[in-house]
C-alpha cells in the first residue's frame, strides 16, 4: 500500500520561546476588542493575564473565566452571550486545551444562525456547516491536546451526558504563544496527563496499519521517543530545565497538528472510549486513555499487527521472541510508561468494577458509536473486551 491522498493546510502562527506574549499586539488589529477567556484562577493567580493585559495596552478588554477542565456547552454558552451583549470581536484564549476548545466553539457559536447544538455530530446526523467564526488568539499554559495548532474541539453537554467533536477549518488559531516558562507552575498530575494525552494523540495516528507513510511513521517515532527519554524530567514539577518543557511543549503541538495524519488512516476508539469514561466516572481525561489503550492495543492485536511490531522494534528495540511475544512486550513496555509517570492504567486503580464495562458499552451505544476505529472494526462485542481487559 502507498500513502494515501490528502490536503494539509494549517494556517496558525506559532510564538515559541520565552517572553513571547509581549508580541501578541502585533497580530491583534488595533480596533479589536478583546475578551480573554481562561479557566480557574491559576492563570490569574501566576500572573499570565496580566501580562497579557499588558502586551494588549490601549485595547478594549474584558475577561471571562471558569472554563472546567472539561469545557461545557452550557459554561461556553454564557460566554457567547456576553460576547454578543458586549460586541466583543477578538478572543484570547489563555490556558490549556479545555479553554482553547471551549473558545474554538464560541467562536462560531457567536456568528452561527441556529441553535449551535447543531454544529457536533450526534451519531446519527451531520454537523450543521460552519460558515463564519470570530477570530481568536491562544496564550497556552498547559502542553497536552495540540489544540493551539488544530481546528478541532471536545464539549461537554452535561444534560446529556456527552462529550462531542466539533470542529471547522475556520476556528484555527490566529496564532499561538508557546512560552515553556509557563509550565513552571503545572503540578506533576497535569504534566503526567499531559505526556500521556500527547502519547495517545500520536498512537492514534500511527498504531494503525502501514501505508508506506515513512515521514509520517518517522515523525510519530519521534515525538514518542522524546516523550518517553524526557518523561521523568517533564513529570518533576520542580525540576525547571526549560530545555525539557520546550521540548515537551513543542512535542504536545506536533502531537496533534495534523501533519502526522497527513496520508495515513487514523483510529481515535481510544480516545471515544476514554470520553466516556470521564463522563461516568470524572476521571481526567489522559488517565483515561492510559487505561484504554494498552487493553485496546491487547484486543485489536491482530489488526493492528503490523505496526505494532513497527512500535517494538522502533520505539523499544524489541527484537527477540515470536511475533506474539513481541507484541506483549511492546503492551507491557507502554503501560509501564505510563505507570513510571504516576498514571494508572486499569479501572482498579480507581476502585471501579466489572460494572463498568456494561455501562460504559451502552453509553457508547447510546451516542452512537458502535463501530470504530481505523476499519471500523471495533464493535460493541470489541468495545466490551477493551473495558473488560482494564479492570
């Protein structure tokens, strides 16, 4: 097999290194008023938006804040009133991906004709197109989902208890400051999800099967290395080398910029599955992939063969055993990553049961997903046995 057709196209511009945000006014026209949105007070509390406040001198601003870390419809919602009230016209998003997702969904929210609930997919229907959005800038303070380079997003609707995609080539980024300083005051808990949220986004992309994508498979193998030789380092909230966190800032970016799917067939059960599990359980959301993918890994072995014994060869240097044999290694290698950052990978560890699995399975059904994955292999009876593998 070839790589397949595609068209890339990622028009967000990238502020890397130290002190970047002072920048910012340089691509935020002069009549814009501003509304920065953030998440609790972190942001505020380390002082972030007010050096953002003072790189916007002489605009209009305004701010709104209390994004969750699962951003909500409704919570999102709020702000599209505001802004509609207040004629706000520019959006700076401050923080991780929660807040960059939430202001990717304002942003066309505000200018959609219609009831927004219309721009997700449902599981039965078409997002609703979107055909305007306003633009918005990003000052990231957390490295994990690639959401400062990308035109995607996960909401949560807590009435209906579910975690949707949205997304449109019109809420990329105007542009995204990556400033590794800013992760000083991460504690390790955010650091380790954001190291295995980063890992999973690039398996996603990669643990699929070959069609001679050597950049891509390449580029993959990369940012899996550098996270797993700087794992320990990223993880040491006092351990400040800014060489680390630049490259674990740089590496979450890559993650999920689109360029590793560039021509290559994609999976995302893992991620499907995790959301589901945040949504029953409030478990954040990288502890939840690191608890599906290793089981999923187990249970679609054969499927995925070919490019997992790619991954042991590559990513651990496993050379000796039978195919089977190398195939448990490289399982056993990955969860062991995760456990080595403090990331949990079974139910167990969260005192959840068998239970779990029927509920989970119909929740999925419920929303719709019933067969995923990169060949739409994973169905209700595989999506059991991947819950049932990580009790």
């Amino acid at each position: 097999m070839a790589i397949e057709n595609f068209m890339y196209h990622n028009p967000v511009r990238i502020l890397f290194g130290k002190d970047q945000i002072s920048k910012i006014s340089k691509y935020v026209p002069k009549d814009k008023k501003i509304l920065i949105v953030y998440g609790g007070g972190s942001a505020k509390k380390f002082g972030t938006i007010d050096k953002v406040k003072k790189a916007l001198e002489g605009y209009k601003i305004g701010e709104f804040s209390g994004i969750p870390a699962n951003p909500t419809y409704e919570k999102s919602m709020e702000s599209v009133e505001l802004i509609k009230k207040e004629n706000y016209d520019f959006i700076m998003a401050v923080g991780g991906g929660s807040v960059v997702d939430a202001v990717k969904f304002i942003c066309a929210a505000v200018l959609f004709e219609g009831d927004p609930k219309d721009l997700f997919f449902w599981g039965n229907n078409e997002p609703a197109e979107v055909k305007n959005a306003l633009p918005f800038g990003v000052v990231l303070t957390l490295p994990a989902t690639g959401s400062e380079m990308n035109d995607g997003a996960v909401i949560t609707f807590v009435e209906r208890q579910a975690k949707l995609s949205f997304g449109s080539p019109l809420v990329h980024p105007q542009f995204s400051v990556l400033d590794p300083e800013l992760t000083y005051t991460l504690p390790k808990r955010q650091l380790a999800n954001g190291v295995v949220d980063t890992y999973v986004h690039v398996m996603e992309q990669y643990l699929t099967y070959p069609v001679d994508a050597r950049v891509q498979d390449y580029h993959a193998e990369g940012v899996l290395k550098t996270l797993i030789e700087l794992g320990s380092d990223i993880v040491d909230e006092n351990k400040h080398d800014y060489a680390v966190r630049a490259n674990f800032m740089w590496a979450a970016t890559n993650g999920l910029n689109r360029f590793l799917a560039c021509g290559v067939p994609q999976d995302w059960a893992t991620h499907i599955l995790g959301h589901e599990i945040t949504e029953k359980y409030g478990i954040d959301h990288g502890r939840t992939l690191a608890i599906v993918l290793p089981s999923l890994m187990n249970v679609m072995r054969n499927s995925k063969k070919d490019k997992i014994l790619q991954y042991a060869k590559n990513i651990f240097n496993i050379k000796q055993g039978s195919e089977d044999e190398k195939i448990d290694q490289a399982i056993q290698k990955t969860a062991e990553f995760f456990e080595s950052l403090g990331v949990p990978t079974h139910f167990k560890d969260y005192e959840i049961g068998e239970e779990a699995v029927e509920i989970l399975t119909n929740q999925l059904e419920k929303h719709g997903f019933t067969t995923l994955g990169e060949k739409g292999e994973v169905n209700l009876e595989k999506i059991r046995l991947i819950y049932k593998g990580a009790l």
